[in-house]
C-alpha cells in the first residue's frame, strides 16, 4: 500500500468503515511508514479530544411533551395507517402472484425440452446397450402383467401387428425422476420406444412433435398418462403409431 492510499483511507479507517484485509494492509503500512503512522496518531487523538468535550444540550423543560402533540397532529389516523398498510400488502400479493405465474409458465416449456432429451438418451440407451427389453415378447397379455408390482400404475399396452407395428415387448427405464413402463415396438427395421406414466390432473393434450438428434419424438397426455414415443422411424409413421395409441389407451 502507498502513501497516496494510506491518506485516503485514513478516516475510514479511524471510523472502523474498512473490510478486513483493508485493515490488515493499513496497519502493515503504519508499522513500516512512521510518517503515516504519526498521521494516523494525530486524527486518532483529536477525535478522542472531541467526543470528550462535546457539550451535551439539555433540553428546555416541557420541550418533549410539545414535540409529541405535535407528532400526533401531523400523524395521519390510525385507520388511514392501516388502510395504507393494506394497499401495500395487496400489492404485494398481486406482485407475488405475477412472479409466480411468470415462473410457472417460463417452467413448462422448460421441464418439456428437458423431458425430450431424457426421452432421446433413453431410446439410445436402450438401442446401444442391448437392452432394448426386460421381457420380450409379442404377447401383449405377457407383457401388461409383466409391470403389475415393478410399477405404481398399469400401463395400456397394444398391439398392432395388421398396421405394420409389432410389439416386441417391455423394459422398465427411469424418466422424469421415477420409473416408468417403456414400451417397444417394431416397424420394419426401426425401434420404437413409447415411455408411458402417470400425468395426475393432466388433461388430454394434442399430440406434439420435436425432433431431436435425428430422432422424432412425439409427446401427448390421454386419460392422466404421459405418453412420450421416440423412434428414427420417419414422422409420417411415428404420428400413424401414436394415434393407433390414442385409440387404445
Ligand atoms: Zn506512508
């Protein structure tokens, strides 16, 4: 620290007004430089002399009780403090209220994307990792009872093999933070992941598409499920599939 700096904070640190390293440099620089250490001594005891011999001012007698009666006349009633103190809070409320909504409508958009790309890995996961099925089968009376007791729901589960769409069996995965049923289907040589779980209080949605790392994904709620479908399959045929899927669930 300079001489220059040491001045300048000189007062602010008589006050006590600096943050410790502050401090820490101030007095470093005193214990190395006598001239600024003497100045420092100099204000120190003049403020010391000072606040020794400031006069105290006695106030006159009945002064207090003027002041008071004069508050009081100045005061607006009680009842107009309180009305004000309303108005503050229900301003208050409205503003909380905006945010919030702000926030719930800024969150969905959000936690959709975000949903999508846990859908898309979980296709890929599931393609790469040769576990495409926990239980493999085309018998959609295996694979329904198959989840009873893995899952806290039953999952509609349909076939349509005069459509083109086999059922090549189901798999138990993890989006959204919790289990859901992960149904797979065949359409020539494309995989078809459809994710199905719970949506409580959610009402039936259109059917919504986004693609994602070459993927289609298509997302829609029928009857409080979620239904999320993820396939390379060409979207033409991944929207026949879903709406094969709308008719059964
Ligand atoms: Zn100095």
């Amino acid at each position: 620290m300079s001489c220059r700096e040491a001045q300048e904070l000189l007062h602010g640190y008589a006050d006590g007004e600096l943050d410790l390293v502050r401090n820490l440099e101030m007095e470093r620089h005193f214990r190395e430089c006598p001239a600024c250490a003497s100045d420092y001594e100099r204000l120190r005891r003049m403020r010391e002399a000072m606040s020794g011999s400031v006069p105290y001012f006695q106030p006159p007698a009945g002064l207090e009780r003027r002041l008071r009666s004069r508050l009081r006349a100045a005061a607006p009633a009680k009842r107009s403090i309180h009305w004000q103190w309303a108005a503050i809070a229900a301003a208050l409320v409205l503003t909380v209220a905006g945010v919030w909504r702000v926030a719930l409508m800024s969150r969905h958009p959000d936690s959709v994307e975000i949903l999508a790309a846990e859908a898309v890995s979980s296709h890929v996961r599931s393609l790469m990792a040769a576990h495409l099925t926990d239980v493999p089968s085309s018998d959609r009376h295996t694979v329904k009872p198959w989840f009873s007791g893995k899952l806290d729901f039953s999952p509609t589960v349909g076939d349509f093999p005069s459509q083109g769409f086999t059922l090549a069996g189901g798999r138990l995965d993890y989006l959204d933070g919790r289990p859901v049923a992960a149904l797979v289907y065949q359409r020539r040589q494309h995989v078809i992941n459809l994710f199905v779980w719970p949506a409580p209080g959610r009402l039936n949605s259109e059917t919504s598409t986004t693609d994602r790392q070459g993927y289609h994904v298509l997302h829609w709620t029928k009857a409080h499920m979620n239904y999320w479908a993820v396939s390379d399959l060409n979207g033409r045929e991944l929207t026949e599939f879903a709406e094969l899927v709308r008719k059964t669930g």
